[in-house]
C-alpha cells in the first residue's frame, strides 16, 4: 500500500528531522550505527547510518554523490532501498 503525499510528510514530521540534501530542505528519520532498524518485517541492528526519505526526497540522491548534511555531519548514500510504500531507505557513509 503506498502512502499519499500528504500522509508520509506527516508521519516523517511526527517521527523524523531536518536533514539537508545538497542544499535543499528535507525530513527524514536518521538511525545511528548499532541501533535496530526494521527492513522487511524483520528487526535487525544495522552496522551502518540509514536515512529514511520520501520517495520524492530521495529521487534526488545520487548514489556515492550528493551530500547529506544531517546535525551538521555530512554523508553520502552508497545504497537506495524503496519499501514499496513510498518510502526509500539510505545506507549511509561519512567515507567519501
């Protein structure tokens, strides 16, 4: 089931942050190293940060390019993973 527009900018602004991408403006859901993360149902702890994005937001991320600037760090994405609902997960590295 894929989410409206209106109905994941809701959900990113209850649950999630500001975060740059290149210059412009976005929400997102950061989630640190070591912490658990949920990916196809199943919970896991990631070994990597992981920005979750709108699919509109993250249609401008380009993979091991653009900046992410999240509390004043700055990442790239190395991966893109859509959930099928709207939603696309970043893999993130400050190794660029």
């Amino acid at each position: 089931m894929k989410f409206s527009a209106a109905d994941m900018q809701a959900m990113l602004s209850a649950i999630g942050g500001p975060v740059l991408i290149g210059a412009v403006p976005a929400t997102g859901v950061f989630t640190g190293p070591g912490q658990p993360v949920v990916r196809d149902g199943v919970t896991m702890i990631t070994d990597a940060p992981t920005l979750l994005l709108s699919e509109t937001d993250a249609a401008t991320v380009v993979k091991d390019s653009t900046v992410i600037t999240i509390d004043g760090t700055q990442y790239q994405a190395y991966e893109k993973t859509p959930d099928g609902a709207g939603f696309v997960e970043l893999d993130l590295t400050r190794d660029f």
